[in-house]
C-alpha cells in the first residue's frame, strides 16, 4: 500500500524587502537551512507500507531524495537529486509512525528509511531514528555506506538494522557501476560490526556487469568479516525502473540486459554459502 506525498509549493514567492530591509525570500530561506540544518526538514520523495522487503516485518519505508552514486542499475533514479522530493517536517513523519506503531507491534517491523540515500541527510535521519526509538519502533536504514561518516555515535545507538549495499566487490568494478568508491562501504561496515549493530548485506547481480566469479567470491569475502551479519541477500536485477529512466529523459545504459538465469543466481548464492552465510 503506498501513501502519497501531499503535493507542496515548489518554493516561496519574491514578495520584496521587509521592514528592516532583509529580503523576505532571503528571509524564508534562511529561515529553511537553519531548520534542514537543526534536522526539523527533509527532502523525501515518497513513503510506503512494505512488508518483508525492507527489514523484519511490516515496514513503514521512507524514501529520501538526493544520493552521491550514479548506479547504471539504480531503480529510482527519481530519488538520485534532493530536488526529486519535497519539504517534509520532520513532525509530520513522526506522526506517521504514530499512527501505524499497532500495525509494528503485531508484525514485528517498524520504519525503514531508504532512498536514494538517508545519509546524505544525515541531520534529520538521526532526528527521525531518535523519534522513532522514544516510541519503542524498530529501526533500520538501508544505504550504500558511501556516506558512512555521517553516522554519529548517537545516531548509530538508535539504528537497529542496516542493509548494506555491497554493490561489488572488485575496485574497478564498483567504479565502473556507481561511479564512486567501494572502500567506505567496507569502512562502514566494519564500524556496524564492531559497534554491534545487525547487518543485512545485499547484493545486486547484474549479468555482464557484476557477475564475475572472481567479483563475487570478493564480495561474499568482504560481508563474511563482519560478525554481525545475519542474512546475505542476493538481488537479481530487473528492468522495472527502465520506464523512469525514459520518462526523465536520462540514459539508461542497461537496457536490453536480462535478469539472470536460476543457474548464475544458485551459482552466485552458492558462493556466499561456501562462507557460512545465510543467503536469501
């Protein structure tokens, strides 16, 4: 079940100087980097109820806008620039968790929030985590660790849960397919574990790109070091996010490439299983 964003202005309007002579538009957007920065305002592109997708459970999932990789494969590249979404007060998601707490605690979820990529807004996620945690919600963020830095010790306390996105495991590779660097992912990563926090890695398998065998077994190297893995998940790709990619006028450079064969998908998920990992 999806729930939409109420549609918001794009912007104040130029309505010239106040009394003290300060701008009234320069005023407003003042006034809007001091709450972005106090972490009371976010840029969301939209919020769903999932179940057994985006963590344990039914999950409320709240998609961010604005990430650092450029993923070929990305299926929301809707969400890839933070003026994808909207102004949303941190209050009113708040109050979403509110309301759906009952539907979390007969189902064992919570919120998940996701992207494009939660720690690019690393202000208002810690504040939103921290609401959720006073409310007794469980918590997860799903994220690349790209941006793993933006993780402070207080926010790591109030996050559950991590999906972390291991998109390869060969440096050019990596590269290659989000034109950023694999090396904070693994930082990252190794910080969750030592810290305690429970990881649930993913993998995208995209023939021709990340299938490599020599890829993979690096990969399954790179999730089976951290202690606090509890579940390998091997994504096959899809075409469902093609259509976006047209509709927004961007080159899609993976189009015509097939979802993998159950052969290359057991091969893969074989490989992870020679590590000890649970794989799903």
């Amino acid at each position: 079940m999806a729930i939409n964003i109420t549609e918001l202005p794009q912007g104040p309007r130029r309505v010239g100087a106040g009394l003290d002579g300060v701008d009234d538009l320069d005023l407003e957007r003042h006034e809007r980097l001091s709450t972005i920065r106090a972490g009371e305002l976010g840029s969301v592109h939209s919020w769903e109820l999932v179940t057994a997708v985006d963590g344990p459970g039914t999950r409320l999932t709240i998609f961010f806008a604005g990430c650092p990789l450029r993923c070929l494969y990305c299926h929301n590249p809707d969400t890839l620039y933070a003026k994808d979404g909207q102004d949303v007060a941190l209050g009113e998601l708040v109050s979403l968790v509110k309301r759906y707490r009952t539907v979390f605690n007969a189902t064992g979820g919570g919120i998940t929030l996701s992207g494009g990529e939660v720690l690019q807004q690393p202000q208002f996620a810690a504040r939103l985590l921290r609401e959720a945690k006073a409310l007794g919600v469980h918590t997860t963020i799903d994220t690349s660790g790209f941006l793993g830095r933006n993780v402070t010790d207080e926010m790591l306390a109030d996050i559950d849960l991590v999906l972390l996105d291991v998109k390869s495991g060969d440096e050019a590779t990596y590269e290659r397919i989000t034109s950023r660097q694999l090396a904070p992912t693994i930082e990252f990563g190794d910080r969750l574990a030592a810290s305690g926090t429970e990881i649930w890695g993913r993998f995208v398998l995209v023939p021709g790109y990340t299938d490599a065998y020599d890829n993979v077994e690096r990969v399954a190297d790179i999730m089976a070091r951290w202690s606090t893995l509890s579940r390998a998940e091997v994504l096959p790709f899809h075409q469902m996010g093609a259509d976006k990619w047209k509709r927004l006028g961007r080159k899609y450079q993976l189009e015509g490439v097939e979802p993998p064969s159950l052969e290359l998908l057991e091969r893969v998920r074989g490989q992870f299983r020679e590590r000890g990992l649970t794989v799903y």
